[in-house]
C-alpha cells in the first residue's frame, strides 16, 4: 500500500487568471472613448446634434458602468469569500447588541452585496436586522 498525501490546490493559478483577466479588463476600459469614437462616425447622425451627443453618452457610458459593475462585483465576491455565514456568526455571537449592530453595519460597508436570505443568524443576542431577515421556522 502507497501512501499518497494530498496537496492542497494551488493559488498560483488563481493569481494568474485573475491578473489576466484584470489586464483585459484596463485594456478593454482604456479603449471606451476611442470605441464610441469610431461608433458614433459610423452612425448618420451629427455629432453636434442633441440626439448625437445622446447616442455618445449612451455608447461611452453603458460599456463604461458594465464595465465597473462587472470589477466591483468579481472583488466583492473574492472578498465574501472570505467572510463564510459561518464566519459570520461567530464573529456577532454573544456580543452586546449595540457592539453587534456597529460590528454588522462594518461587516455590511466591506460586502455590500450581502443578500438577505443568506444571512441565518440564530442567536437571540444578533443585530436586529439580522434577525429580521432570517426565515421564519416553518
């Protein structure tokens, strides 16, 4: 019988997609203004016109925040990958409830994309708006 010993995964792969796919994401960020540049010229309406600065709005602004939400979404999600439910709770567990609401109201400013539903707290002694938002036992 061999013993074979199991190596955790590596992050170098990880580290290595992620700073790829933020290299494209500047490259396709620095190229917005030159993108509606060239969409625009090859729309028949004025540029000058007030439906022509309207359409350039739209061609720079919609990639542009597509763009962001996109960026703020993946780091948000590499951050509460951090923060497990389990995490959570211990952190809040048994503290006086105006220590855990300031700790919950700085948990919320670092993941602001926590949804309701995910958030199960049992414990009596949790912040209010987490016990509010645990379902109710059926």
């Amino acid at each position: 019988m061999s013993a074979t010993t199991i190596r955790p995964p590596s992050v170098v792969p990880w580290l290595a997609g992620t700073l790829a796919a933020l290299v494209v994401w500047a490259a396709l960020y620095s190229q917005l203004i030159p993108f509606s540049e060239r969409a625009m010229s090859l729309l028949p309406v004025d540029p000058a016109s007030h439906l022509g600065q309207a359409i350039a709005f739209f061609l720079y602004d919609t990639p542009k925040v597509l763009l962001l939400l996109a960026l703020v979404v993946f780091a948000m999600g590499v951050v509460r990958s951090f923060f497990s439910p389990e995490r959570t709770r211990a952190l809040l567990a048994g503290r006086r409830e105006g220590v855990g609401n300031a700790m919950a109201a700085s948990l919320g400013i670092v993941t602001p994309f926590c949804s309701a539903p995910r958030c199960r707290c049992s414990s009596a002694s949790s912040p209010p708006a987490c016990r509010s938002a645990s379902p109710s036992p059926s």
